[in-house]
C-alpha cells in the first residue's frame, strides 16, 4: 500500500509535514499550492512553501515531497514546472481541486473542472515540459456542481500522460461534508489506465477498508484525519496503535519549542488552535484543553497550560 499526505492549504505546511512524516507510514507529501499567475516565479517562493527543496526534496525524516502548482495557464504552468524541477523537486503535482471561492473566482482549483478541455492542455504542457523521470500528477474531485463530466475529467488527465491521478471523492459543491463516494473512484478506475489514488474521509483502519472495498484503490491520501491523529501514516500502513493523548501532547509541547520567525509570533497560538480544530475530531480531550487556551495569544502561555495537562 502507498500513502500520502494531502497538501492542507495553511494547514499542512514544512513544519507539519516534518512531525507528521516523523511518526512513519507515508510514502509521499505534496506541498500546499504555489499560485501561478502570468510570470516565472522567483526561486524564493518554491524555498518558502517548499523548504524541502534544500534538503534533496525531502523532509529531515526522508519523506520526499512534491511541489504542486495551481493556475489555468499552461505555458506559465510548464515554466514554474521546469522552476520547482530545477530547484530539486521530485515531480509536480498539479491542483484541480481546491474548493476555496478566492482561488476559484481567480481561475484555479477547482473551478477548472468545468473545462476538462484546459485540464488536458494544461496537464500536456506540463507533462511535456518535466523530463520523463520525474511524475507529473494531478489532483481532481468528482466535478463542481455534479458528477457529469467526472469521466471525461479523468479522460483528460489521462489523455495528457500524466503519471498518475488522485481522486477526492467529492464535487466542489460537496465541499468537505461526508460521505466520499468512493464507488466513482471505481468507476474512475476502470475508465483509465493510469494509477489512480483514493482520497476523502480516511480517517482510521476501518475508513481505509472501507474506501479500498468500495474503490479497488491501492493507494491512498489522507489529509484532515493525518492532522486529526497524527500517527495515522503509522496507523494505517503497518497498524500501529493510535497515539495516546498524553502522546499528542508531547507532540504538540514539541511544535511549541521549534525555532520560529521572531517577526511572525502570532504563528504558534494560530496554529495550535487551528490543529486543535482537528484533534478535537478525534480526542474529545481536546475539547476542555482547547476551552483553555483559545483566548490566549502568547506562545509561552499556551505552552504552559499544555505542559500543565500532561502532569
């Protein structure tokens, strides 16, 4: 089985991918998306979203990790491609899901589904671009408003010889709301010949049965549950038990002591309380700790009261 871990805008960044890939289990991360507009993006962008790039492309644990890009021009695409390639990426992905309405309403995500005609040119030119020995993937849903075009979608990526696809069992529209429906991945299967990755509503072994009876799939990507249990790559890939709460607070002791930019320090509180929204999904301990600590704002604060739960 190949796992990997979703790229979370804003949520699952070099820091979290470093926790996270530490704990085992996953074969892969993609970063959060680089935004490309009509202009070759300097090397300083691809370091920031993707520290990795320095380190062989992977994370300090060995993980490697695939720059993805998110735009609807398939010549400044295939350029930034070459860019991230160059800079040492191991691949590219590419994002035709995302949800959000500001990046929809400029033109990317998942607002491209509508055309699979530009999802063809755009992954062609990609493909095209990227030396054979590097994968080019992209990520789908099911469609925007339905699942009308959810074959010809797919058709498109395969048609552009892309390495691989990775479907989130859910339109646009859907949004984040369970279920996935994992039977289109099926269906999706039979329909190209290209490895196709299940993702959408993975959250524990059962999940994962459950997506692979109804999907055929054998390789998977999780997202909202890696952050909701941590160890879930473990978990999932050789079952390992779920990690402890007093576990996931060592965890969360150790995201507080890492070296940050001074001149951002609301960074840490934000995050915490941010990962606390996940970790709540599956520790209802985490409920009372986060009652505690969401009007706080300094880094030191909430450190002590995390230090203060595990004693």
């Amino acid at each position: 089985m190949r796992l990997i871990l979703a790229p979370m805008e804003g949520v699952v960044d070099a820091q979290m991918r470093q926790l996270l890939t530490g704990l085992g289990g996953y074969d892969l991360c993609v970063t959060e998306f680089v935004r490309v507009t009509e202009q070759k993006l300097p090397a300083k962008v691809f370091y920031r979203l993707c520290p990795e790039l320095a380190n062989d492309g992977k994370t300090a644990s060995g993980t490697p990790v695939r720059v993805q890009l998110l735009g609807q021009s398939p010549e400044w695409l295939s350029l930034n491609a070459m860019t991230a390639i160059e800079l040492g990426s191991p691949g590219i992905d590419l994002n035709f899901g995302c949800p959000a309405k500001t990046v929809n309403k400029s033109r990317g995500g998942a607002v491209l589904l509508k055309e699979p005609e530009l999802i063809y040119q755009i992954v062609k030119a990609v493909r095209e671009a990227v030396p054979s020995q590097y994968p080019v993937s992209a990520k789908i849903r099911l469609g925007y408003e339905d699942t009308n075009q959810t074959l010809e979608i797919a058709d498109a990526v395969a048609q552009a010889n892309a390495s691989e696809l990775t479907v989130h069992a859910r339109t646009k529209k859907d949004g984040y709301r369970a279920p996935a429906y994992w039977g289109w991945i099926a269906k999706i299967r039979q329909h190209v010949t290209l490895p196709v990755i299940a993702n959408g509503e993975i959250w524990d072994r059962e999940s994962l049965k459950q997506c692979q009876e109804q999907s055929g799939a054998e390789q998977f990507m999780v997202g909202r549950g890696a952050v909701a249990t941590p160890n879930l790559g473990a978990v999932l890939k050789t079952a390992t038990a779920k990690m402890s709460w007093n576990d996931v607070l060592s965890l969360l002791i150790h995201f507080a002591q890492q070296p940050i930019d001074e001149k951002n320090t609301i960074y840490y509180p934000s995050r915490t309380k941010q990962w606390f929204s996940y970790l709540k999904l599956s520790y209802p301990q985490a409920n009372d700790l986060f009652r505690q600590i969401r009007i706080l704002k300094d880094r030191d604060a909430i450190l002590n009261e995390l230090e203060r739960a595990q004693n």
